[in-house]
C-alpha cells in the first residue's frame, strides 16, 4: 500500500471532475464538428468555371463575357456573376482581362470613351488601359488590369481566379 492515502472527499472530487469531463467532452464534440465541418469537406469541381463563350467565336475586338458560378462560404450558397474581357492578340493567343479598375474598383468598358478610342475607360476618375490591359501612364490606375487564367474545353472557354500582373 502506498503512504499517501486519498480521502474520501479527494475521492469524489477526482470521480466527479472526470465525469464531468467525460460528459463536457461528450456534449462538445458534436458543436466543434459542426463548426468545422464544411472547411474539412472535399470541394468537387475545379478550379476553372466554364463560360458561354465559344473560343471560335473569339475576334481581335475584346468582348465581354459575363460567366456564373455557385461560391460556398461555409454554409451558405450563392450565385455569383463575373465578367471578362476576352479577345486573341495579333499572335492568335487568347487574353482575358478583369473588367476591375486597379484604382478603386470600378468597372472598365471597352472603346466607350470618344476621346480615346480603342482603350479601356473607366468612367469613375477617367482611367485608361491600353487594349492589352496595360494602364495608361497620367491617369489614375497605378497597375495593369488583372488577367484570368483560362483553358479550353470542348470547344469554349473556362476561366480560372484573375491573378495581378504587378506594376507597370
């Protein structure tokens, strides 16, 4: 027998402490899996999103290409619309820009400002990107436009995240 003897009351206190351990651990189990469950499950698809757009159809005039995916965040679902600016280059390559203005965020249009024909314009402060998505020295964007990754697939178009080009 060992010298030190426990009391009762030490006893019951190290029963009741483990039980309600037990009991604790038992009634968070199920709210902690909860909670991090969706960030544990398995995403299905890929990571580029098929658009309505035929790459044969794809001219040297950059076309908008509105496209709609299912974004989950967490529990909940949504639909998202996104868009592009898609045309081939002189080489026949594909480039497809973000239509987000690297200034503060608005939207650019293509050939819609009479002074500055065949650029991108963006109406909030006057911005300007060339047709490759490069922004015009003298205007406010301080960066080029972003560019989507894209692949081909059964004959159209699949974007990927726009990734930034960096500074000009």
């Amino acid at each position: 027998m060992s010298k030190h003897r426990v009391s009762r009351r030490q006893f019951l206190n190290y029963t009741l402490t483990g039980v309600g351990g037990f009991m604790a651990a038992g009634m968070l189990m199920p709210m902690v899996r909860f909670a991090i469950d969706p960030v544990l499950k398995a995403e299905e698809g890929g990571d580029y999103i098929a658009t309505p757009q035929k790459v044969a159809d794809l001219t040297a005039e950059p076309t908008r290409v509105d496209f709609s995916f299912e974004q989950k965040d967490a529990w909940y679902t949504s639909e998202v619309t996104n868009t592009a600016w898609v045309y081939k280059d002189e080489k026949g390559e594909i480039v497809a820009l973000s239509p987000v203005c690297k200034h503060l965020g608005c939207v650019v249009d293509w050939n819609k400002d009479k002074a500055n024909p065949n650029h991108f314009f963006c109406p909030c402060h006057n911005g300007l990107y060339t047709k490759d998505g490069t922004n015009v020295p003298g205007t406010p964007p301080l960066a080029p436009l972003d560019v989507f990754p894209f692949i081909e697939k059964d004959g159209y178009l699949h974007l990927g995240k726009a990734k930034p080009r960096g500074e000009a």
